[in-house]
C-alpha cells in the first residue's frame, strides 16, 4: 500500500522520537548497571595504602633482598599491620609464603595487624623465600629475603701423623716416635666453633685438647704411648668437631706408635789429645720413643799388653740411663751425660757409648781419645781406692790408693780434727826416691768426731798435690761430702812465678759452683792457695748464694814486700789480697785458714794471740774474728770468719780505722800502690810453671790502681777498686793458618774507685802443651763500669787452639792447614777490595799502599796498635 506523503513524513517523525528514546533508555540502563556494580565492588584500592610487612628468622630481623644463616631450627615470624591510609574498617587478609617461586603455605588473618610464626622445610643450603600480605581493599605487600640453612656438621680428614680422605671417617693409622703433631682440615661453611680431641692411652692416662675458633685447620703437639706387640695398650682418640650452629660430627680411631729409627749419640766438643790423666766426656744419647739403657766406657784401643807398665788396670764404665718401666710422659727421649774417666797410662783410648730403645735396637758409638806424656815430667796425681779405703773403727782408718802420672818423690798421710785442725797422725809413706807409681795402704788414726783425711805427694818439681777426703768416725762413714762421681765444682789453683820480694801468688778457677753450698779452695788440687817462707793462706772456704763460675788471683806478702798493706799507725805482719770476679751479693761468708812461722812472729815482737785478721771494705778496715786453732814450733794456724773476700792484713789486736793516703808496711809510710797481679800476662803451663812477666817500676800501671786515692785528703776513707775480666768472645772459630782472629775481652770494675788494668792475650795450643804470650793493654776502668779491649792475633799451627785473657779462656779455634803465606795478613781485609785493589791497572801501588797500611795497623805481633 501506498501512503501519501503526508503521512510518510509524520510516520519518520515518530521513528526518531522512538530511537531517541530507546538511546536514551539504554544509556540509563548501561549508566546505572555500572554504578550498580562500582557499588557492590566496594571502595577503589589505592597503590599507596599497602600494608607493612617485617620479618624476622630466628629471633633476627631480615630486609627485603637479605641474606640469614640458620641450623637445623628454623622460625620465620611476619609482622603485618593495615596501612594507615587505607580507607577506614579496611583489614588485613591472607598471609602467604612461598620457597623458591612455589606456594608453601599460607594464613588468613584479620584485624588491622597480626603476627604469624612459620616453620617451612627449607632444604640444606640457600633457599629464596617470599612473604606476601594482602588486605580486604586488595592491597598486596611482599618481603623477599634468602635463608641459608646449616643441617650438616663439619668434616675433617688428617695430615698428620697420617693422612685420611676427605668426606669419610678417620681410620685407624701409625706414627713413627712417640711426639706426634695431630694435624687436619675441617670442612665446614660456617665458623667452627671448636675442636675437642680425647686421647687415652689406657689405664687413666691420656690426655684432652680443646682448640676454640680453629678455623679451618688445626694443629695439636703431643705425646704418645708406645705400642707394642702384643698391644696391650694404644692410643684411642675420641675426635669431635661442632660448627657455630652446634652440628656436631664426631670421629674415633686409634693411633699405633712404632720405633720407627735407631738411637742415636751425640757429644759435646772434647780433646782428642791430652797429657792429663783425668778427662770428661759428655754427651746425650737420645731415641724418638725411649731410651731404654745406656752406657759410656773408657777402654784402651786394640786391649794393650797386660805386660805393659802402662796398661790400664781397670776398664771404666758409667751407666747413664738404668731400665725402668716405660712411661710415655717420663720424657726418656733424650739422656744428657757429664762423666769423668782416669787414663791409668798413655796411649789412644776410646769412649764406647752403648744406647738401647724400647724396641730392642743398639746403636754403639766410639771416640777416640789419646793421652800423651808431656814434655815436661808431670806432677804426680793421687788416686784413692775407695772401695778398699775403710773405717776399721771409731780410732783407725785404712787408706789405699796410689800416686800417679810423672814422678813422686814423696808421699805422706796426715789425718786432722776437722773441728780444730790439730793433726790426729801423720804417716811417711815414701821418700826420697823418685818414682813413676807409689802404692800406698796404710793405717792411720781417727778424731773422735769428722777427720780431714790429706794425701800429699812431691814431684820432682818439688810441688806437693793433695788429695783431701773427710771421715765420720762416729758413723764410720768414709767419703764425707766428697762424693767423687759428681766432679763439680772443678777447682784449679795454679801457682804463679813472682819476682817480687816477700810476695807469692796464684791464680784461682772455680766452675759451676752451686748457690747455697760452699766451695772449699783448693779442695782436691793442692795443699795450699799460696804462701811465702812465713805466710801462708792454706784454705779458702767460700759459701756462695747463687749458681756460677768464679775467678781470683790470691797474692801473700810479708814483711819486707812492696805490696804489704794494713791498718794506720801499725806494722802489719802480713798481707792477703784476693782480686776477684765474685759480686758481694754472690757471697755469703768466707772462711780463711792460715799460718805463720812462730819465729817469723816473734822477731816481729808480737806473741801469736796478738795477731787479727782486718779487712779492707768501703775505705774502712775492720777487725775479723781471728781465733788460734792450732800451734806448734814450726806454725800457727788461724781460723778466720769474714763476711767477703777483699784485701786483708794481718795486725796486731786494736788496729783499726779508715784507709789513708799513709797505708803501707810502716805506720804513715808510703811505699808503692799495690799491684794486682791478676792483670799481668803470664806464659808457661801446668807441670812447667808460670812465669810473670816483668812490671814497670812502681808497678802502678799493671794492676788496679786508685786504691787510697779515690778522693778526699789523708785520713778519709778511700775506695777500692775491684777488676776483672768478665767475658771474652772470638769473632772466628774457624780459620785457617794466618788467617786473623779478633778476641774481645770485657773488664768490670766492681769497686768504688776507678782502676787501671792491664789485661794480657795468651795463646794455648792442644790443651795447654803449647802457650805463647800474645800482647798486653793497659785500661783504665771507671768505677762500677765496663771497658772492652781487643786483641788480634793468628796461628801458625793447626790444631786446637785456645785464647786466655788474664786467665779467662774462650775457644776453641779450630785452624786448618792450607791457609798462611804472604797474603794471609790481609785476612781482615774484605775481600773484594783486595780483589779489585790487586786487579787494577796500578795494581803494585795498591799493593805496597795495603802492606803499609797492614804494617802500621798490624805491626810485628798481629795486633792493632794504638
């Protein structure tokens, strides 16, 4: 149908209104389905209102990106709390956690903060762990943190004493010698925080180490017990090892210890010549577990000729480590050893060293030594047969023995009351007649309390030696304090050749003198220290507060000698000085023992209980305890107590007071300083004598001056002073023929007065057979102060030598043939300056330039001139 056009217009109008409106009504239904759902969905989350999140794992907080070690026990806590401008009545929602990028658990919580505790299994090792919270308003919050878990306790394999694999137990393993380092490393990531090992060697012995904060290695010495073969004990170790986080891993095995080398010897530096009959040897024998036994003998090389007057009659033999129960702490690896041995004649001996382990292996060793006969005829040496010398009762003694070496031409026995010193008996064995061996057995009588026993015997020198020993006739007990197996303290007195007038001397060595004992001078070397025709000091008894070595020259002067000193205002009657190297604090006492001739006495006017001992101390002399202990008509002996050693003058009784300018023989007389014998050089040698080189005149310049002129006007107190050598050292103690040796000796002045010295080099070759006088240096030396001296000198003999500074040795040097010749002066010379000197274009100016040089510094003794 057709429809006018009219109506077709009204009809498009309607159509329009009508889409209009549908558009409207579907934009009211679109407009309120959104804001339908806006609403039902809630309030709009908002980037900035994320809730807080903070972590802590084991009680220790972790940021975001950190790193936490842990142990086998592992809580993780979140604290979480609603942001505090989230729209109000917002809550939290869900806590989750998740491990290396997977979900491992989570919580729902609610409120605006909670706190939650998680327990996850983390794996050995690092792990990544997330922690995220989440609210109601969808806001999301998360923490990323890395945990590193220790699960697994420490390895450790060993070095030492064997070795182990990593990463598997300790198996049992052996050592070789009982002192053992346990050595390991621990593998382990985290800190170690110790390492304990147990060690038990059976029956409750053993041993526990701790080491804290080892790191990765350790190292503990120790000792183990041997095992033998039948193993009824070894070393059983218990080993634990705990990390920081108390991973504990523990270890045992055990440890088998073997005897894995033969003992082994070692001695110390002897003579393999001497003239002497009594010689030392020492050593120590030594075994990586134990020293089971040893012996030292002294036997004649090749069994010589019983035929023979010069075969030994006995063999020596010394046992050094006796066999005991072992004992792994007894420290039995090393025996040190000092014996003595007499060579009953000449030719070589040797000492045999016998040393057995604990297992059964022996090594023996041998050293060869030779005793020849000096060129001059020695003195004799008196031997006591101590087995066959006994108490027969509380009256009589029999002595046997026999004197030895050179020739005797006399020999007697004299016994005396200790207490008192009067002689008990008196024996003349032999006389007269020269002998190379006097044996002696004889009966002589007792004191009724401790009786001096004295064999003296004169050699064709005309020097008696004795031989002292004491006996308790209430004990019956022989040998007294006098045990002659220990020989220290050695004791040497050497009788000085003195020119001057009314003066005799000697010089004293002690060696390893013990503190608290008393050292008796000269105890078994001679009868006396020194004497003249009227004055002798017989005796020095020394108590000593400490440990050391001792030296001294003694001079004794009568009337008549330049060095007599005393008290002011009376004549003394004799004079005893004693310069020494002893400090006043090493001294604890001094006993003297002297005599003098009756008539000597008498033509002086004075009776022999007039006579005191004084003492020269601090300027001062000072009277002595002085007590008459025996008198005959040919002597009187004198007992004397001083508190130290000094210079002492024999006066008559009330004579005392300072030190004065006047001091001397005669009452205000000055006649001369004393001369300290002690710096003079001296020449010669045992059984030859010694010589004392000439003084110049006054004798001022050779000995300790200063003596009464230490200051002050006559009638003050004057100091002393008091030198001696105390050290001499060799800067080489190789060299060849020529070549140069310097010696520095170094003189302390003890006193309280400067003093000048004059100290002498000698040279000794192969143990006192040959000794040449080198040099001598005069050196003023302050009081209470040190002085060095050097001297230079050469040898021109191979061999052993020794150098003696005033009787202070150092050495030995040992020369070596090969070197001398003319180029041998420029040993002190460095070397490449020679070298470069001689190699020149000029090189003879040079040459003729250095021999003047080393003449003028050299000169015609080897020594630097002034």
């Amino acid at each position: 149908m057709i429809l006018s056009g009219d109506r077709l217009s009204s009809g498009s109008t309607n159509l329009e209104s009508m889409n209009r409106l549908s558009v409207s009504l579907l934009a009211v239904i679109v407009v309120g389905s959104v804001l339908g759902g806006v609403a039902a969905a809630g309030p709009l989350a908002s980037s900035d209102a994320e809730p807080s999140v903070s972590v802590t794992v084991n009680s220790e907080s972790v940021d975001d990106g950190g790193r936490v070690e842990v142990g086998p026990d592992l809580d993780i806590t979140v604290s979480a709390a609603v942001d505090e401008s989230a729209t109000d009545g917002t809550a939290l929602s869900e806590i989750v956690v998740r491990v290396e990028g997977e979900f491992r658990t989570n919580v729902d919580v609610d409120g605006t903060s909670a706190e939650e505790t998680f327990t996850p299994d983390l794996d050995d090792g690092n792990s990544t762990v997330r922690v995220i919270v989440t609210d109601e308003a969808g806001n999301v919050n998360s923490t990323r943190f890395t945990v590193d878990r220790d699960e697994t306790p420490p390895w450790v394999f060993l070095h030492s004493p064997y070795r182990t694999r990593p990463y598997y137990g300790i198996s049992d393993g052996r050592a070789n010698g009982s002192a053992v380092t346990l050595e390991g490393t621990i593998i382990e990531d985290s800190a170690v925080e110790k390492v304990r090992v147990t060690h038990d060697y059976g029956n409750g012995e053993g041993d526990t180490y701790v080491r804290r904060d080892v790191g990765h290695n350790f190292s503990i010495p120790m000792d183990l017990g041997y095992t033998r073969s039948n193993r009824t004990e070894t070393n059983y170790f218990v080993l634990t090892a705990v990390d920081e986080f108390d991973n504990v891993r523990r270890y045992t095995f055990e440890i088998d210890v073997g005897d894995g080398a033969a003992p082994t010897v070692s001695p110390e530096h002897y003579a393999d010549e001497t003239t002497e009959g009594w010689v030392y040897f020492a050593g120590t024998v030594s075994d990586d577990v134990w020293v089971e036994e040893a012996t030292v003998r002294l036997r004649p090389v090749g069994g010589w000729d019983s035929n023979r007057s010069e075969a030994p009659r006995v063999v020596n033999r010394e046992q050094i480590a006796s066999p005991r129960s072992y004992d792994y702490r007894g420290g039995r690896r090393s025996v040190s050893f000092n014996e003595s041995f007499f060579m009953d004649g000449y030719g070589t001996y040797e000492f045999v060293v016998t040393v057995t382990d604990i297992a059964n292996r022996t090594t023996t060793r041998t050293y060869e030594i030779t005793r020849t006969k000096d060129e001059v005829d020695p003195r004799p040496e008196v031997v006591l047969d101590r087995d066959r010398t006994v108490a027969l009762d509380r009256e009589t003694l029999f002595v046997s023995g026999a004197s030895l070496e050179g020739t005797t031409q006399r020999l007697v026995i004299e016994t005396r009351d200790a207490a008192t010193g009067e002689t008990v008996d008196y024996e003349r064995v032999h006389d007269d007649e020269y002998t190379d061996r006097v044996d002696f057995s004889r009966e002589v009588g007792l004191g009724s309390g401790l009786t001096e026993v004295i064999v003296r015997a004169t050699g064709s020198d005309g020097v008696e030696v004795a031989e002292r020993f004491y006996v308790n006739a209430t004990s019956l007990e022989v040998f007294v304090g006098n045990d002659m197996s220990d020989p220290w303290p050695a004791v040497a007195v050497t009788s000085l050749t003195d020119e001057r007038p009314g003066t005799a001397s000697s010089a004293v060595t002690v060696r390893r003198a013990r503190g608290g004992e008393t050292v008796s001078v000269p105890g078994h070397t001679g009868d006396l220290v020194a004497g003249t025709a009227n004055v002798t000091l017989e005796r020095l008894d020394v108590a000593l507060a400490t440990d050391g070595n001792a030296t001294a020259t003694v001079a004794v002067s009568e009337r008549g000698a330049d060095t007599l000193r005393g008290p002011p205002g009376v004549e003394a009657a004799g004079t005893v000085r004693i310069q020494h190297s002893v400090s006043g604090d090493r001294v604890d006492g001094v006993t003297l023992w002297a005599s003098i001739d009756p008539a000597y006495l008498a033509n002086a006017g004075l009776a022999a209980e007039e006579l005191t001992l004084y003492r020269l101390s601090d300027g001062r002399w000072n009277a002595l305890e002085t007590s008459v202990v025996n008198e005959t008509r040919e002597t009187v002996r004198y007992r004397v107590e001083s508190p130290g050693l000094s210079v002492f003058a024999f006066a008559r009784s009330g004579a005392s007071g300072p030190a004065t300018a006047g001091d001397g023989a005669g009452a205000g007389t000055l006649v001369g300083r004393p001369t300290d014998l002690s710096a003079m050089t001296v020449t010669g040698g045992p059984g030859g004598g010694w010589t004392v080189d000439s003084l110049p005149a006054g004798g001022a310049d050779n000995g300790t001056s200063g003596e009464g002129s230490s200051g002050g006007s006559a009638g003050e107190p004057a100091g002393e002073a008091q030198i001696f050598v105390s050290n001499v050292t060799l800067n080489r103690t190789q060299v060849a023929v020529n070549e140069s040796v310097t010696v520095t000796a170094t003189l302390a002045n003890a006193g309280d007065a400067d003093g000048s010295y004059v100290a002498g080099l000698a040279a000794i070759h192969e143990v006192d057979r040959n000794r040449t006088s080198v040099a001598t240096r005069a050196v003023q030396v302050p009081a209470g102060g040190q002085e060095t001296v050097e001297f230079r000198t050469a040898f021109a003999e191979s061999g052993n030598h020794t150098v003696s500074v005033n009787g202070t040795r150092a050495g030995p040097v040992v020369v070596s043939g090969g070197g001398g010749g003319f180029l041998s002066i420029f040993s002190f010379i460095p070397v490449r300056l020679v070298g470069l000197a001689l190699g020149g274009l000029f090189g003879l100016g040079v040459v003729l330039t250095l021999v003047r040089f080393v003449v003028r510094r050299v000169g015609g003794s080897g020594e630097t001139g002034g």
